[in-house]
C-alpha cells in the first residue's frame, strides 16, 4: 500500500469519528489572517492535536485547528494554522492537511498568506490575487510513490489558479472597491527572509510576491483535481525593497491592518464560489 495514503485516510477516520460535516470549499487561513474564521457560522472545530497522526505547527501565530461552518449558505472548513515545510515535516506531511479536506468533500481550495511583495508599486497591505506561481524552489510534494487515488502520476500544471474563480476574485473586488493587484507567488523553504540578492533574482523570474507556504499546497490540491484559489496579503515589501529590515511581528502587524478588507474580500468570493459548487 500506499504509507502516504494510509496516513491521509488515518487522519480522515479520526476527523470523521469526531465531525461529520461536508465542506464544498476549503479555506487556508495564512498568518495573521486567521481570527477570519470569527466570522463564520461555526457549526464544529477541531484541534489538530485531537486528530491521530496529523502533523501540528509550531509558529506562534499558527493556532492550529480546522473549523467547520458556513459562509453565507456555503458550507466550509477553514485551516486556522498550516504547517510549514521549514518546521521540518517532509513536504507530504505539509500538504496532509489540503488533501485531508479534499477527502472530507472540498471542491475549492482557497488558499491565503503573508508575503513579501517583489514588484515595484506594490506596497505593504496590497492584497494579490494568485495568477501563478513558482513551486521550484521547494521539493515537490508529489515526489515518492505515487498514489492513483490522490491523482495522476504527471499531472498538468498549466491553469493551476482556476480561471473562473480569479474572474470571480476580480469580480468581488470591484464591487467592494478594493484595489486587488495580480500576479505570480514564488514559494521558497524560509524560514529566513530572503537576502535582497535572491529577492532580485525572484522578480527576475518573474515573481510578485515571496513566501514560505502555498504553492506546494497548490500542486498538491491540483494533483487531486481542486480547483484552486489564492490570495497573498502582501505584509511588507521583500527584503532590499523594504527600507527596514523585516520581522515576523511586523508581518502580523499588517497582516491584522488588511484584515477587514481581506475578511470581506474573501467572504464574499466564497459566496460566488459556493454557486459554482456541485
Ligand atoms: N518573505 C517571505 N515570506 C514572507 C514575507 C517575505 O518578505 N513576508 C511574509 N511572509
């Protein structure tokens, strides 16, 4: 057998002894983002520690939970907490958690994080909405055996950020008045801010944004067929673009200043999202 596939469904007997609800979309709440989950209508939580074999994070910053609820009429699991592959988990323990609640019935996977803005005019509190990104950096999560019933051995990469929900991200954000940029989010390990040289050498790539998280997550929820949607909360301008050096307080600190604007940002994408759900 498959020990990856046997730890997810380890993890998904233990998430269904204890909670039965069926999301349509899951929502990964990056640093300092995470009191949005105040805003659903909770119907369930979950604490990491409280689910056999689940790996649980160390950041302060990360309270680690799933919640279970609704966003309007759509029905969600939120992540309040990821891992990060730089803890030291092996990248299939970091993306467990996308995939586990694609097991529990998420079609979506909305995807959200702190980063580092890399391109000129973007400014600390732009929120950017995930056109494409840059997983090179990292190991893939698909490397080992590869398990049929997560997906294909050699899946497509070429629409990883779903087209129509970044028609409905542009839509959502036009109506509420809030200036979304747009672009490419390049994951490197962490957990070091990047030197102002690798900075330079990712917006030569063509990145917009730099973080630790993410697009692993993303190629691990493509493999298994999600359609997927992202949002970076751009905390700070990336190192050598930032006049002073950077810190993860500094980086909550604007992750809460955006926060209302992300909340309503995201609320209501997930209620479009939600009519696109089967
Ligand atoms: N670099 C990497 N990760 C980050 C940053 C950054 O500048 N800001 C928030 N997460």
């Amino acid at each position: 057998m498959n020990e990856v596939y046997d730890k997810l469904m380890h993890c998904y007997e233990s998430v269904r002894r204890q909670v039965d609800f069926v999301p349509k979309v899951a929502l990964v709440l990056g640093s300092g983002l995470g009191d949005y989950a105040e805003g659903v209508r909770v119907e369930a939580s979950l604490d990491y520690h409280n689910i056999e074999g689940f790996p649980v994070s160390t950041v302060p910053g990360h309270a680690g939970r799933f919640i279970f609820g609704y966003v309007g009429e759509v029905p969600v699991v939120c992540m309040q907490g990821r891992v990060h592959y730089y803890e030291g988990y092996a990248m299939s323990d970091v993306v467990l958690p996308v995939r586990l609640m694609r097991q529990m019935g998420a079609q979506v996977l909305f995807l959200t994080n702190a980063a580092g803005g890399v391109q000129q005019g973007m400014r600390a509190g732009d929120l950017m909405l995930l056109t494409g990104q840059i997983a090179s950096f990292v190991p893939s999560p698909l490397i080992g055996p590869n398990c049929e019933k997560l997906g294909t051995r050699f899946p497509d990469m070429s629409e990883i950020y779903n087209r129509d929900l970044i028609l409905i991200g542009r839509k959502c954000a036009a109506e509420l008045g809030i200036d979304l940029k747009e672009g490419t989010y390049l994951q490197f390990t962490g957990p070091a801010y990047e030197s102002p040289q690798e900075v330079a050498m990712a917006r030569i790539l063509g990145a917009d944004a730099v973080g630790m998280s993410t697009a692993c997550e993303a190629v691990a929820a493509n493999h298994m067929g999600m359609r997927i949607v992202g949002i970076s909360c751009i905390s700070n301008l990336a190192s050598g673009i930032a006049p002073q050096p950077l810190s993860h307080e500094e980086v909550q600190k604007s992750a809460d200043a955006v926060a209302p604007k992300f909340k309503a940002l995201v609320t209501q994408m997930i209620k479009e999202i939600g009519k696109t759900c089967r």
